[in-house]
C-alpha cells in the first residue's frame, strides 16, 4: 500500500477536466491512472471464440406470420432468457443503415473537440442530456472504468431536438424512434415466452422509462489494468444493445467467460435485474463485462 496516494484527489482532478477517458488518450498518457487499476484480471479465463458455447442468435423475421414457426421463435426466446439471460436478433426491422450512422453519431461526438465536449459535462441525473465518466466515479471507491458515456432520455420525458448536440441529432432522433418501436416488440415476444398475453409486460409500463446511453471506450495503453466495463448485471427489465465490429463484450456462463462477437446488423438483448424478479427467476440477469484494448476505440449503444 503507498500510504501517500491521494484516490479522492486523483478522481477529483481527473473530474474537474470535463474530458474523460479520451481526455486522458488526447493528453498522450502511456500508464494509466491508479484510479483505473483493476487488480488481478481473469481475462485467462475467458473462452475462445470457436467454442461450442456461444450466446443465441434468434432470426426475428417471421415473427408475426407462421404460426409454427412463430412458436419456435417463442420457445427459441424462452430458453435463451433462462439459460443465458442474452441473445442476438437478426431481422429486426430496423435498418443496417440506421445502424452504422449511430455508431458513427456517437463516435462523432466522442472524437469533437474537448472545449465542445466539455460543454456537454455534467453529473446531474435530472439532466435529459448527459456527458460523463463513470457515473458513481465520485461516490465509489471500485475501479474506474476505462469509458466514457454520452446519453440522452426518450421516454416518458424527452429533450427538445435542439438540446441534443448537433453532431450526432438527427441520427439520435431517428434511432431513438426505431429502437423505442423494437423495444415495444421485444416485450410481447418476451410476454409471450413467459406464457402470457403479448401486451402484459407492455401494460406493467416495463417499456415506458427509455434512455439511451452511447458508450465509447477509448484505446487503452495498459488494458491488461483495466476493463472497459467490470463485471455488473443491468438493474432495468431488459436492455437491447448495439455494438461496432471490435467486440469485447463478454457474458458469464456455466463460471465460464464467453465472448458476444459482434454480428453485422445484429442487436445485443439481455434480461435486467427487474425482469429477472417478477419473472421470479425463469428469465435470468446475468454478469457481463467489456474489456479494454489498445487497438482501437470501442462505441455501442444501448437502450435501457
């Protein structure tokens, strides 16, 4: 133990300069913060990507016509939430288009300038626009996570379009409106696997609270120190997430870590703490994490 490190002093300066993560990238640092220091990583642990274990990719595109293979798609979606709390959908209606000019919208504004990103900086939650790093960073002594976080509220309060930043707007209006429709969809299949009518998740309100989050993950020159996110559950009902093509995103199954390889045009969808309980435990919220990496920046979306 160095009985001369300051945590708080450290946090608090690395807070005051409004810039993240990528504050630190842009400043050329070469070792990490201590503040960031993870301890002893398992990341040996963590399964090949050819494993015969991999999280479910589920084919939403005949989900509302044939009736056989609408109840496979059902029975699909079941065991996927049981047995892994994740799954990818593929066909879900919304765009690849629409898709790839969001990663691009948030990594556009990842990558302004500092003095326009700083602007956006702010640890207060009634904010319907948010810019920060690591949200409990003041108020918890765990690692920091090597990330930064831009989000925005849709529902059941929403920003006025010229409170979102001009460089990603009109993408973040356009992907809110589409992924807030899938999430609608996502509950009846969901309501439907649980046995019950396809408007009951709907009708508890799980799907009015929506906010999204654009996370970006900046290169790391030590990621063997740090992850990108530790491990942690989602404490909501469900989150559907969209992820560039460099991966990471890794779930914990059978104590075993099991990579999420990023599929092109494909959704992450993973069951929440919330839908874990009033499920009374047939769906299951389960631990995930990202790693860290010194290739390149990691962006995704998630909708919670």
């Amino acid at each position: 133990m160095d009985s001369t490190y300051d945590r708080k002093a450290e946090v608090k300066a690395f807070d005051d300069s409004k810039v993240g993560v990528k504050g630190l990238v842009e400043s050329g640092v070469t070792k990490i913060p201590r503040m960031f220091h993870s301890g002893k990583l398992d990341t040996i642990q963590t399964l090949a990507t050819d494993s015969k274990l991999s999280v479910p990719i589920i084919d939403l595109k005949d989900m509302h016509y044939n009736t056989a293979l609408h109840a496979e798609l059902i029975s699909k979606i079941r065991s996927a939430c049981h047995e892994w709390g994740f799954f990818q959908v593929i066909n879900h209606g919304i765009p690849i288009s629409v898709l790839g000019e969001m990663i691009h919208g948030i990594r556009r504004f990842h990558e302004q300038d500092s003095k326009v990103r700083k602007e956006f900086y702010t640890r207060d939650l009634k904010k319907k626009v948010l810019y920060y790093s690591n949200i409990s960073l003041l108020n918890s002594d765990q690692p920091v996570n090597w990330r930064d976080t831009f989000g925005f509220a849709v529902a059941p309060d929403p920003p006025k379009p010229e409170e979102i930043p001009s460089v990603c707007r009109d993408i973040a209006i356009e992907y809110s409106k589409k992924i807030r429709d899938l999430g609608f969809r996502i509950l009846e299949l969901l309501s439907e696997a649980l046995g019950l009518n396809p408007s009951y998740l709907k009708e508890l309100n799980c799907g009015e609270g929506l906010f999204i989050l654009g996370n970006y993950y900046p290169t790391c020159p030590e990621p063997e120190l740090t992850m990108g996110a530790t491990k942690h559950t989602d404490g909501n009902f469900v989150t559907l997430l969209l992820q560039d093509q460099l991966g990471g995103l890794q779930v914990l199954h059978q104590n075993q870590w099991v990579n999420v390889p990023p599929v092109h045009g494909a959704l992450v969808v993973n069951i929440g703490d919330l839908l874990q309980l009033i499920t009374n435990d047939m769906f299951v919220s389960v631990y995930h994490r990202v790693l860290s990496n010194k290739s390149s920046p990691r962006i995704s979306t998630s909708r919670k």
